[in-house]
C-alpha cells in the first residue's frame, strides 16, 4: 500500500514538474515575440514618420498595415517615385499606396498613377481618399473586375484590363493584388500579361514578398523574364524589386 501511495505522489510531483517547465518554456517565447513585436511596430512608426515628413502629408493617410501596405513599403515606394521621377505608374490594388504614389506625382510635377482595383466599394473609397487629399488630378481609380483569364495553359482570375489605356508605357509598377484568397499564385499574371510594357529602366515593386506564395511567383517571372535584375529591401512583409535594365 505504502508503495502505491509514494508511486501516486511521484507522478503528480512528475506531472507538476512538466506542466512547469511548459509554463517556463511559454514565458520565454513570450517575451522574445514581445521584444520582436516592439522592434517591429518601432520600425513601421519610423517609416510613417518618414513618410509625413518626406512627402510633406497635410492630411492624415487611411489605416496602413494589415489589408493595406506597410509604411516602411510605402517608404520604400515614395523613394523611389520622389527620385525616379517615373511618368506612368501602374499599380494591381488601389487604397494607402494609391495615396502616396499620387502625392509623389503632384510633388514631382509631372506623372500619373493608373490604379487598378477589382472592388467597386474600396475603388470608391480611394476615388473620395485621392479628392480629400486634393490628389483627384494624379491618379486613377480604374474599376477592375477579376475576370477568368487563360495563361500557360492554367485558369486565372485577374484584372479586366478594358478600362487601361492600350499601350500604356509603364515606368513602374506596383503589385499588391489581387488578394491571395482567388488562388494560388494570384499575382503571378503581372507578369506575362503587364511585363511586355515596361519601359527601359522600369522598376516592378512586388508587396507581401515575404510569402511562400509571392517568392514562388518571383522566381518564377526571373526564369520566364531573365533580363530583369532581381533585389529586395527590408520590409516587414517582405519587398522583392525587378528592374528592366536601361
Ligand atoms: C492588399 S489590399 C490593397 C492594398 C493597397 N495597395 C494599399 O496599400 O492600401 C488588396 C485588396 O484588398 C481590398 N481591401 C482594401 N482595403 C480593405 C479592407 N479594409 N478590408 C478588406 N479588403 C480590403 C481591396 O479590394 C484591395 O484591392
């Protein structure tokens, strides 16, 4: 009986022991995801900060982050747009980035940002963003909708681009839709379908490059495009650029 006893005192003490270590273990993780966190969100403050100032923002942007892009992206974006000085932008996916890339063009003097968006609600909500910012002259919403598109012998479903200029030349492009939940590989008919109309010099900024999903399509676009140069910048959601050389 005695030997009973002490072998049930040994597994709740055994039991006590693990549940402790796991808690310990827990606290640890905790704290380093914390620390993480607070880097992270510190950076991305930064990056807005940078933004207000460099683009001299009167009035306030809409939420970034989440649906939207990142500000140190949006950073990334501003930089280049402000010394590029690109003349047509075309971007997959309106809202913040809309913004900032419409407000470079102003600053700039000269350029015009063709903003494709498959949504009509959030196509709206950048058309009344880009006339709040009195931005109205230096972008584009163009209603967009996703549309069942035959390429490499696979079904997609990606931009209707009826309502674009034909022959539009296109000095930089930004890629942050459509969104990852139609398929995978979503973005990828950037590529094929846009590439072909970059000009000398044009730079291709890809969102979200971070992805398993988005670094599949990168290199996939490098071994069908191989005169693009391929780098990347450090972003919280990961930012791949391909440059047509001059
Ligand atoms: C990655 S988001 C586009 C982000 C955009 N380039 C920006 O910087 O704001 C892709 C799509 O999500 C949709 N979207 C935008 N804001 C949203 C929100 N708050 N909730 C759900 N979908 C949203 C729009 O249709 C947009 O084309």
């Amino acid at each position: 009986m005695p030997l009973i006893i002490d072998s049930l005192i040994f597994l709740v003490l055994a039991f006590t022991l693990h549940k402790l270590r796991q808690a310990h273990l827990l606290l640890f993780d905790l704290r380093d995801q914390s620390r993480q966190d607070n880097v992270t969100l510190f950076r991305q403050l930064e990056a807005l900060q940078g933004l207000y100032t460099e683009l001299d923002l009167r009035t306030s942007l809409p939420p970034t982050r989440g649906w939207a892009a990142s500000p140190d992206f949006l950073l990334e974006l501003a930089r280049h747009a402000r010394s590029a000085k690109p003349q047509t932008v075309l971007e997959c996916s309106s809202g913040t980035s809309t913004l900032v890339l419409a407000r470079c063009m102003q600053l700039n003097g000269a350029g015009k940002v063709f903003s494709l968006e498959h949504d009509h609600y959030y196509a709206e909500q950048t058309r009344q963003q880009l006339q709040r910012h009195g931005l109205q002259d230096w972008a584009q919403v163009l209603d967009a909708p996703l549309q069942s598109q035959a390429l490499a012998g696979e079904s997609w479903s990606w931009y209707e681009l009826g309502a674009l200029p034909s022959g539009l030349a296109i000095d930089l492009l930004v890629i942050d839709g459509p969104p990852q939940t139609t398929r995978a590989l979503a973005r990828y008919p950037a590529g094929p379908l846009l590439f072909p109309q970059l000009t000398a010099g044009a730079h291709v900024f890809m969102d979200d490059a971070g992805r398993s999903d988005e670094q599949a399509i990168v290199a996939r676009w490098r071994q069908e495009f191989p005169m693009l140069t391929h780098a990347t910048r450090v972003c919280e959601k990961g930012c791949a650029v391909l440059i047509k050389p001059i």
